[in-house]
C-alpha cells in the first residue's frame, strides 16, 4: 500500500514538473518537458510507451541533457520508468 502511495506521489510530482513551463532553446528544438507530457503513463507504470511517446522523445532528444542538468528535472528524468521507457522507444539518454 506505501508503494503504491509513493508510486502516486511521484507521478503527481512528474506531471507538476512536466506542466511548469520550463524552455530552452537547442539546436532550434523547442525544449519543454511538457512536450514529453505524452510518456507519463509509460513512464509511471509498466505499460509500453505509446508511439506518440516515442515520437516526442525524439524530438525532445537534444534537449534531455538541459532536463537532466536540471536539478528539479534531472531525478525524474533518470528515473527507473523513464530510462525503461526511453529504451524501449530507442533514444539512449545521453551522458552529460
């Protein structure tokens, strides 16, 4: 029951994250994390990333460097679902 109160904690806290607007510019990708708003549930359960998902994490791509570097983005981003889900759609998370 504590896990899945934390498990819920976390993705309301990713989803306040995503939702804050957070910009950067990079390589003329529009970088915001409300672009990736599509891999939350992916990424806060064990389902499979939609191909929307997958779609906006390539896009997003350049840009995950700035979200990890990102003290408040950073954790989520290195998180267990999102390393799982950024696997399965193919786009490493680079090292920074």
């Amino acid at each position: 029951m504590m896990k899945l109160k934390v498990s819920v904690v976390c993705a309301m806290v990713l989803v306040t994250l995503l939702l804050v607007e957070v910009s950067f510019k990079v390589e003329a990708v529009n970088c915001s994390p409300t672009e990736l708003s599509s891999c939350l549930g992916a990424i806060t359960s064990n389902s499979p990333p939609t191909n929307t998902c997958c779609q906006k994490l390539r896009e997003q791509k350049p840009c995950l460097c700035g979200y990890i570097r990102n003290p408040t983005l950073g954790q989520y981003i290195n998180s267990p679902g999102a390393r799982r889900v950024t696997s399965s759609c193919g786009v490493p998370l680079p090292t920074c």
